[in-house]
C-alpha cells in the first residue's frame, strides 16, 4: 500500500501498521461497509445489535502485513467488549464443550505439571485436564463465564492476560489459547505476555480459524470485527520464531467436523459457481446432495477443516 492510498482512506502512515512487527509494510485488501455490518449482525441469525461496537466508524478495513501474511482488520477499537461476549454465549454452540483442538492438546499436555489456558470460557478444557489428572486453571475476562465455571467448582478466574504475566512469570509448563488469539487486536502484546509464563522450554499452544481453509469463501460475520480481528494461516506462525522466543514444533489441520459439512459444500458451491459457470454441471442441489452423503459417512476426515492448531517451544 503506497502513501497515496493510506491518505486517501484518512489513515496516517504512522497509525496502521502491522500489530505483529510494528511496520507499515501492509497492503488494504478489503474495505468493509460499518452500516452493512450493522445491518447483518441485527438482522441476521445472530440478533446483536453492534452499533456500539463500533465507535462511529463509517468503514472498516481489512490489512495484511506483508513480512507476516497476518491479516488484521483496522481500526483497532472495534474489537469486541465484554458485553458483545456475554450477549453471544447465549448461542448454545459458542462455547462448545467437545472441541477438536482439546483432545488434541490434551495428548501433547502430558507431563506438564502446570497448566494454564486463556480464554478459558465454562472451563470445559480446564475440567478435562483435572478429570485427566493434569494440574490446570484459566484465566477468563467474561464474568458470566466466569461465575458459570466458578459455580462448577472449577480454578477459573477473572484476570486480564497482561496482570497474568505479571503474577505467574516462567510458572508453566504449558500455556493454551483455543480460538482466543484471533479476537485480539494486539496480538505481539499478547504472545509476549504468554511466552512470560513460560518456563524455559515450556510449550506454548493455539488454535486459531485457519484462513486458507474454506472460510475464505465466506461472509462470515463471526470472522469479521467485532468478534474477530485478526486471520491467521501456516506461514504467520511460521514467521512468528523471527519476533519471539519460540520455535514452532507442530502444525495440525483440523478434519473437517460433521457440523460445517454443510457449510462447506455452500461455500465452495458458491465460490466456483460464482466464477466458472461450467462449475454448475459439479454444484448443484442433486450432486450437493451427493456430496454431503459421502463427506458424513467419512470422507470429511480427507479434508481440511477450520482451525489450524500449532505448538511452539519456548527458547
């Protein structure tokens, strides 16, 4: 992106830079219309009103640093607030007890004897360390999440990662964040802080939606601000061992889950169809129909599905 192109969006040079390396060196992908994202949180299946949210933004655009391929949506400010996360855990599947990437880490957590997870939500992945005798306790900012797990007699406190770092410096073993690190618009403040905990050697975990699987094909307003802010693939965390002290150890894909099957076929269905009409004769309401068939008996596990799991070691 050029001088010009930063001046005619009103955004000074020195304001949007990459939230990962501090630079300028980003390019405008997108640029995202704050009445129409209004518009399709209210009207939606969602039913939140985001006004608020948004702080009087007219647009708001989507970036990607170049040296780390993050794509991050700017500006900064219209990160969600707690009470758009209270409001959204009233959807029954927000805060999904079986997830992929628990049982995952829960087979790369053996023989760390402190845990901690940010974002830990209910606490359903705190619960399956201490049912799986592992020593583990999160950190949440939704207090009605908190009290929830609190209630369940589960070691889940209300606590901002920053005063974390602070409190529990080189504690861990292992600190987690499942499906949190998108949401956060400083994210180099936030792996900084979660690398502080760490014990030397100790193993730092995420996972994040994977932005080179299917969701590229989408409007999904849950991708977008105010719930997610930034969109991660392979080759960001790939160059995240030059800005910290970490080294990346393991990359998994998740199979595509039997519960965005659907969602899968519409959105390739859509995305081809949408730029070769011969793709009709392969998308259409008889061979989606086929396709969905095969991918619930079991072909979905050949495929990748939406999140990107990594594990990085601390230097």
């Amino acid at each position: 992106m050029d001088k010009t192109q930063i001046e005619q969006h009103g955004l000074g040079k020195d304001r949007c830079v990459s939230p990962l390396t501090g630079l300028d060196d980003v390019t405008l992908l997108k640029t995202i219309s704050a009445e129409q994202l209004i518009r399709d949180w209210r009207d939606g299946r969602l039913k939140i009103d985001i006004t608020e949210e948004l702080h009087g933004h007219e647009e708001i655009y989507l970036y990607q640093c170049n040296q780390t391929k993050l794509k991050f949506f700017y500006p900064l400010d219209v990160a969600g607030s707690d009470g758009l996360y209270e409001k959204l855990q009233s959807i029954e599947s927000y805060y999904m007890k079986d997830k992929w990437e628990h049982r995952v880490a829960l087979e790369d957590l053996g023989g760390c004897e402190q845990i901690l997870e940010i974002g830990s939500g209910f606490g359903a992945f705190v619960q399956s360390c201490i049912e799986r005798g592992l020593n583990a306790r999160g950190i949440e900012l939704n207090e009605a999440a908190v009290v929830r797990a609190q209630q369940l007699g589960l070691p889940v406190e209300r606590l901002n990662l920053e005063h974390a770092a602070e409190l529990y410096s080189e504690f861990f073993d292992a600190v987690c964040g499942f499906q949190v690190l998108e949401h956060v618009p400083n994210p180099r403040d936030f792996i900084d802080w979660s690398v502080k905990m760490l014990r030397p050697h100790g193993k730092l975990i995420y996972c994040v939606p994977n932005a080179e699987s299917f969701l590229k094909y989408q409007y999904n307003l849950l991708d977008m601000p105010p719930h997610h802010m930034l969109q991660f693939s392979k080759e960001t965390f790939v160059t995240m061992q030059e800005l910290f002290p970490l080294r990346l150890e393991k990359v998994r894909y998740e199979p595509l889950a039997s519960y965005h099957v659907a969602s899968y076929i519409k959105s390739c269905s859509h995305h081809f169809c949408s730029r070769c009409a011969p793709a009709k004769i392969l998308f259409n309401r008889y061979t989606n129909l086929f396709y969905k068939l095969c991918l619930m008996r079991g072909l979905r596990r050949l495929l990748v599905g939406q999140s990107l799991y990594v594990q990085f070691h601390r230097l």
